[in-house]
C-alpha cells in the first residue's frame, strides 16, 4: 500500500476514533444535562431526531462540563455520518407518517360505517320496540274487547235466561204479561218443545213472532230445508218454521197480525182473524185465512190455499218459479200481492220485500205473528 494511502487510512480511523469518543463525550453530556430517561426516549423516531438535533446543537455551541466541542476533528467524517443518520431517520419518519396517515384514514372509514351501522340498527331497534309497542297495545286492547264482548254475551245469556219463564207454554197467551221476550213454547204432548219469541206489549199481548225482518242483516233467500226448519236468531231476524207453525195452528184457531214500516216511518197493519197451514205433505198450504181488518192493504186473500214455495220447490200457479222472479219465498199464486220474505232494499222493484197491490215498494220493517184463540 502506497505510504499516502496509510496516512490516509490511518487518518480516517483516527477520525472515526475521534468521532466516537466524541459521541461518548455527548452521550455523557446529555445524561449529565436532561438524565438517562431523557437519552432513553431517543428510541422513538421522532424523539431520536430531536435528540440528534440537540447533540448537533452541542457539539457546535454548547461547552459541557468545561470540554470543548468545536474541536476541528468534529467538521470530518463524524459529522457526516450524524448528518446522514439524521436524513435516514427523517425518511423514516415520514415514511410512518404518510403508514400513519393511511391508518387514520383506514380508521376514520371504518369508524364512518360503524356509525352508519350503529345508527341503522338503533333505527331498526327503535321500529322494533315500537312495533312492539304498539303489539301490546293492540293485545291490550283486544283483551279488552274480548272482557266486554264476554260481558255482553253473558249479560244476553242472562238477559234470555231472565225473560224466558218456566215452561213449557201451550201459546204466548200463558206468558208472563207485558214481559216480552224468548219463552219455551210446545204446541202438543207429544210435540218437541222449542223456543219463541212472544210479544206482550203489542195488540193486547200473547202474540207469537214467526216472522221479523228490520235491517237486512239477515239473507231469507233460502231453500226449503230451511223454511221447513227455520233460520235465523229470535233476537234478532229470523223465520220461525213451516213445521213449527203447523204444530201451533194444527193445535187450535189462530188469529194473524202482520205489522209494516216504510223507510220514511209509515207505520201500517193487516190483522186476520183466522190463520192455518198444511203440513209437509201438502207443501204446507195456507189452508185458513179469516176477515181481514187494518190500515195496510189486504195483500194475502189471493194467496189462499196455496202451497208453500221456495227457489227449489216450486208449487205456485204461474209458469215461472215465482220464488226465483221474486227473490224469496211465499205462497205464491202468480207471484204477486205479498213477498215479505224477498229482498231487503228501498225500491220499487219486484224482488223486494212487498204488501200491496199493484206496487212492489220495498218496506223497512216486517213482522208476523199469530195469537191463540
């Protein structure tokens, strides 16, 4: 090696030697002036570069402990290398801020759609404790429907109870007087007994209901089955029964009152004093029809001794099948006066529920009913 070169060498290492001993001296100096927890911090980036800065700013303008640092050997190869790591470090710091900044920005969009989320299901929660809610109020207040439906149902079952005397009856005349309402009721010995409903305020009392219609609640479009059985709710409206009005008039002379409402309130009567049908074999006949007397026209004289008609039983004298043409059910002769059994409605049509000649002016209210003689 030429003798320039190991000089050279030489004078390198002695300056790096130089510059060690010189970061010794520094270290011991910065122990000496903030303490050893201060030199510790230098681990993290940021601090070790302001650490590097202080050290640089020692070695160039502060005498620690009386030594001084502004020895020429410090301007050499040492400072370039602190000059250098201070760079490195630099990079590095910037490189963890823009990894940092990345992170934040990763957190911040997390944390957005975690809100999001949150307040979605705080939402949805919400809806869900007020359906709930409200759930329970419905269920409150179908209990309390159900309590008074209960009530109500046990009060019409005591009411009935109450106006239903002891029985059986003979005939609505052996009711209780002016107490109308639903009583046991057998026509003969050997006859079933069924219920009827009597009315005791109307006419003198002792009238027995087999016929009521007053709001149309209730279809009487019906087959012959039912006509001969009966349908319907004695407090309300409803058709007593072919057979259970033979048994009574069969037992006895009967009287007929049929009672009528317009929709405008008139208030009209027909009343005769004899009343009778058939049995079933003879299609229960309207075999006897007394005197009539009342402020409705007489709308049932024609109809006398006709057989009982319904839409699949036809036994009246047209060539049509009158309970089909007029929507119901009578003694039909050629389909006309009456048909208090055909259809509920204010108009003047032939389905509707009628009494008097010529005319087919629907009534409001209807009611039949026979008494004992």
């Amino acid at each position: 090696m030429p003798t320039s070169a190991l000089i050279h060498t030489t004078g390198l290492h002695q300056a790096v030697q130089n510059q060690d001993d010189q970061l010794v001296r520094v270290q011991s100096c910065v122990v000496s002036h903030c303490g050893q927890s201060c030199f510790n911090m230098c681990s993290n980036v940021r601090v070790a570069i302001h650490c590097y800065r202080f050290v640089l700013l020692l070695l160039t303008t502060v005498v620690c402990s009386g030594a001084n640092y502004t020895d020429s050997s410090f301007g050499g190869y040492g400072f370039e290398v602190m000059m250098a790591k201070l760079d490195y470090l630099q990079y590095k710091l910037q490189e963890m801020e823009l990894a940092q900044k990345e992170r934040d920005e990763e957190f911040s969009e997390k944390f957005t759609k975690l809100e999001d989320s949150f307040e979605t299901n705080s939402r949805k929660i919400l809806a869900q404790q007020t359906t709930c809610a409200n759930h329970e109020r419905m269920r409150n207040e179908i209990e309390e429907l159900t309590q008074k439906l209960n009530r109500s149902n046990q009060y019409m079952a005591q009411s009935e109870l109450a106006t239903r005397r002891k029985g059986p009856l003979k005939s609505c005349k052996e009711a209780s007087l002016n107490v109308s309402g639903v009583y046991l009721i057998r026509a003969n010995e050997d006859a079933y007994p069924f219920d009827a409903f009597c009315e005791q305020n109307t006419f003198g009392g002792g009238w027995l209901v087999i016929q009521y219609r007053f709001d149309g609640s209730l279809d009487f479009y019906r087959n012959w089955t039912e006509y001969q059985k009966g349908f319907g709710n004695l407090n309300h409206e409803f058709w007593l029964g072919l057979e259970r009005l033979y048994q009574l008039t069969s037992q006895g002379r009967y009287e007929l009152l049929v009672e009528l409402k317009g929709f405008k309130g008139a208030y009209r009567y027909a009343q005769y004093d004899e009343f009778a049908i058939g049995n079933e074999s003879e299609q229960y006949p309207l075999k006897k029809l007394g005197t009539f007397s009342g402020t409705a026209a007489d709308a049932l004289s024609r109809h006398k001794d006709m057989k009982f008609s319904t839409h699949d039983r036809d036994n009246d004298a047209s060539n049509e099948n009158c309970a089909v043409e007029r929507h119901g059910a009578w003694w039909y002769v050629d389909c006309a006066d009456s048909n208090l059994n055909g259809k509920y409605m204010n108009k003047n049509d032939h389905y509707s529920m009628h009494w008097v000649k010529g005319s087919s002016q629907g009534w409001a209210y209807s009611r039949m009913m026979i008494r004992k003689m």
